[in-house]
C-alpha cells in the first residue's frame, strides 16, 4: 500500500535504479520506482529520496520502503521513506561513489580538488637550540637538568651539540618532569560554520546536534540570505540559519526549501562541547557525522592557547616591524598598543594567521583567562575541509594537534635576524632562510614543541554571566540608592511581577537545566563534578 498524491494504492513500490543523470554525490537523489500491481508494473515514477532515510541502494526489482509520493511531472517528484529502528549505517552515498567510478568517463568525471594548502606541508622537529631555549626557560644548568630526567650530563651536552640526535623518549621524559611545559601549550576549536544543502535548522537540531530543542529560540532574520533562525538560549553562541516555510499563493501548500548553515562561535564551541560530553563523543566522531549529513566547513577556527607566556607580542610585534619573519601570504596587519595588548594577522580569507594578546584581550572585557597569548589559524572553505581530511586521513595517522603546528611552521616563521631582501627572492625561500637565519628561540620552540601537546575540550554550561557581570557594574550602584532611601520594596516586587521575553525565557531555561541533550541518565559520567578539560582522542 502506498499513497500517491494523497490518495491509497495498493501497489508495492519497487526499486528500478537511479536516473542517468542523478548519479552525483548527494543526499537528495533521483531514482526510479515501479507501480507493481499483480505481479505487474502498471506506471513508473522518477522520484526525489533522501539518501539519509533510504540508508542503502536496494538490489533492482526488490522492494522499496517508500510510503508516499507527492507532486507533479513538470515540478517533480519527492517520496517519503518508511522510517526503520535500525541504526543509522549511511552507505547510500558509498554506493553512489561506485557508481561514479563506474561513469566517469572522458571531461564528465567527477574530480576531487586539491588544496593549495596541500601542495607542501613541512614538519617542525625539536632541535639543539630548542634544548637549550627550555634550559634557560626553566633556569637549569646541563647537569641539573640531567640529574631530573636521570641522565647523565655528557647526554645532554651531545643533545645540545648535536653529536646526539634528540629521540622522541627524550622529549617524552622531559614533559613528563616538567608538567607546567607540558600544560604550557593547547590547541582548541574556536569557531565553526557548516552548511547542510539537504537539511532544516530543525533537523541540524535533532539529527546532528542532537540537542533539546525547546532550547532553541525561532526568530526571523535577514542575515546571509535566509529568513529563519534558531538561537539556543536566545543567544548568538550556537545558532543556525536557513528559510523559514512558506505558503505556494497557487497551491496553498506549506513549502519547506532546504540549505541551512550552524554557527558555532568561540563561546558556542565551549557549550557544545558541553553536549558532546553528555553524548560521549569527541570532535572527530561530531564531525564524522555532520559529513553523513553532507555537511561542509565554511569556517574553522583553531585556536593555539599560549598559557606560559612562551610568547611575548611586543617581541612579534617587533619582529614585523624589523621584517624579522617570513610568511606565505604577503599580507599582514599591526593593531593594538602596548597597554590594550597587540593583534597582528597575516594573510587574509581564505587563510589568516592571528596572533594576540588573550589576557589583555579578556581584560578589556572585564574577565579573567588562564590564556596569556593566542595564535589562531582561521580557515575558510576547502582550506577548512583540508584540516578535516587531514584528520580523517587513516594513511597520515596525525593528531589535529600535528596537522595544526604542521600548517602554522609551514605558513609563517620568525626569525632572530631582519631577512635580507635577496634571501626574498631565492627559488626555495625558506629552505634558504632556515639555513642563513637563526630562528627567534620562542617561536620555535612553540611549533616544535607543539607536536608534543593537547587538544583539549572545554565544556561549558550556559550561563547569565554577562548579565550578571552589568548589574554588578551598572546596576547595583543605583539598587544601593534606591534601598538606603526606602524603595527596596518596591524594587522586589517589580522582579517579581517583571515578564520575561522569549530570549529571556530560553535563556533562564538554558541556564538551570542540567543536560542539555537528556543524554547523562544513560552514561556513567559524573555531571555533578565535571572537569575543566578533557583532551581529545
């Protein structure tokens, strides 16, 4: 039994193939199903499914779970699948990659771009010099440092020396002794944008989100061409936009169009990660799923979080002003002063390379941060998916934390020296610089050392600190008034009988409850006593 155009059937949809020319990889396909009736194929349709609810190409001539078809021959053709129990194993689009291959022929087939950011990707290594630079960091003398490791001094003067390569075991040993080293540097998401051709907010919600929607608060917008937007806690942290239904003048149908991008900003990456440890899952499984949705990055922001002061930005700043350093991109900027704290970017969309001052940064904000300077690498479109790959990549067997020092030594490179103009124009520019210029000691040290650290998560819960930041500011000098002249009364029951507005109301609601997806009843993980940081698998 099936329902065509809102009317029963008593057919049995069977599976003729996909159409010549929807063999592309998407999760909307056109295929074409067979009206069986008796043992006969009374009427053919050729029919928009989805991928992620057909889950798998049926063999030719079988059975096809489809419910219901809608529409007509000059606008098409869209079918409804039987929902399943089973548990979501997308190979549809697997399936369709075969099928590709099979096609491509001649200037028709379908090629995978390649980056320019992957042409050349260099790996830092840990040298003599960085020994040296931590020893004098650490203020330890060769033998007091080898008395801490348990080795013996002349091991470490061949390190320094380079008669004696330094191992992997080594640098483990180190980090492993000097604890405040190995928490000096982390790499963390900062920002994340994706789009879904396919989905609704409401379905980015529910299938990749997987978060309460009644957290969620639906207004209108005008912002990046959509119409619609949904704001968890009413607020601008984790959001996403697309295109609210509207009604055919013609037919009088609701119709729904698709296309919809998530916006996780600095802070919204702080509070979904809050949702993906109550789903006991990390970045890598969150961004496996968001590709089973078709998902793909418009934006990513890494963040490399300099919590020892490794860094000093009037040292960088310097450093550019003397055109001591060497980047990819010919574009750099200078902004900020010595007091508010400096920011200087190198290279502009799709690739900037940001370095700052976070403590300043937070400070001028009127809060606090364990941070004292960030470097930040912000990427856009396939730049962005390039890291993804990277990280997917089971042949490369890196960490994100390795793929991001690995693009930062690439892309930009300080030096202890101004660069002579001549060195500019060589045909292997950096080779040649390495190999004439000393390094400055501190950026170095950062991007060799950086392969050795974390990438950490660090959930937050939603919170009215900003709020409660202006009433201690702004408001409670005047509360203070209005209580010593005999108006506290007054005030109280005006709280009491004040309204809330919908961002209000879903703010308040974000706030107070404990699990943001209703995930923690099912995992062992302590909610009540949560750590500040989890490191990424």
């Amino acid at each position: 039994m099936i329902t065509i155009n809102h009317e029963p059937k008593a057919y049995t949809p069977i599976f003729l193939g996909t159409t010549q020319h929807s063999i592309r990889l998407s999760l909307e396909i056109l295929i074409m199903v067979g009206m069986k009736w008796h043992d006969e194929i009374i009427e053919t349709y050729n029919v928009t499914v989805s991928a992620i609810a057909l889950r798998q190409l049926p063999h030719i001539g079988s059975e096809i779970a489809i419910t219901e078809i809608t529409g007509n021959e000059l606008t098409g053709f869209k079918a409804k699948i039987r929902k399943s129990d089973k548990q979501l194993t997308n190979t549809t689009l697997t399936e369709l990659e075969k099928l590709v291959d099979i096609k491509n022929v001649g200037l028709y087939q379908l090629l995978k771009g390649q980056s320019n950011m992957a042409q050349k990707i260099n790996i830092p290594k840990f040298d003599a010099n960085n020994l040296k630079y931590i020893r004098q960091i650490l203020n330890e003398s060769q033998e007091s440092l080898a008395q801490k490791l348990k080795i013996t001094r002349q091991t470490v003067n061949r390190f320094e020396t380079g008669e004696q390569k330094i191992s992997n075991k080594f640098i483990n040993g180190l980090l492993a002794v000097y604890k405040d080293l190995a928490e000096s540097i982390e790499v963390q998401f900062d920002w994340i944008s994706l789009t879904f051709p396919d989905l609704t907010s409401k379905q980015v919600i529910k299938d990749v989100l997987s978060i309460q929607p009644d957290l969620f608060l639906e207004r209108l917008t005008s912002q990046n061409f959509y119409t619609r937007e949904m704001a968890f806690a009413g607020e601008k942290n984790i959001y996403i936009q697309d295109f609210a239904p509207i009604k055919n003048p013609e037919t009088q149908a609701i119709e729904q169009k698709y296309g919809t991008t998530l916006y996780l900003t600095g802070k919204g990456t702080r509070l979904f990660e809050k949702a993906l440890l109550e789903q006991n899952i990390t970045w890598h499984d969150f961004f496996q799923k968001a590709r089973q949705y078709r998902g793909h990055l418009t934006r990513l922001d890494i963040a490399i979080n300099d919590k020892w002061g490794l860094l000093d930005m009037n040292d960088l700043v310097k450093a550019v002003q003397e055109k001591r350093f060497w980047s990819k991109s010919k574009s750099y900027a200078v902004h900020g002063n010595v007091d508010d704290g400096w920011t200087v970017n190198f290279g502009k969309s799709p690739f900037v390379i940001r370095a700052y001052d976070k403590r300043k940064e937070q400070a001028s904000k009127g809060f606090d941060t364990d941070v004292q300077n960030r470097v930040e690498l912000e990427l856009h479109q396939d730049k962005a998916e390039y890291v993804i790959d990277e990280w997917f990549d089971q042949h490369n067997n890196k960490t994100l934390t390795e793929i991001t020092f690995d693009i930062l030594y690439t892309y930009l490179w300080f030096t202890d020296k101004p660069i002579e103009e001549k060195l500019l124009k060589a045909d292997k520019v950096r080779d040649t610089i390495e190999s004439s210029v000393e390094p400055m000691p501190a950026w170095s040290l950062l991007t060799a050392l950086g392969h050795k650290m974390k990438f950490v998560r660090q959930p937050k819960e939603q919170s009215i600190e900003r709020i409660e930041k202006w009433v201690l500011e702004s408001v409670v000098p005047s509360l203070a008034v209005l209580k010593k002249t005999g108006h506290w009364a007054e005030v109280i029951e005006a709280m009491n009988n004040a309204e809330l507005s919908s961002e209000q109301q879903k703010l308040v609601k974000a706030t107070m409850i404990n699990a943001i997806t209703q995930a923690n009843q099912k995992l062992t993980i302590n909610f009540e006593k949560p750590k500040k940081r989890y490191q990424e698998i």
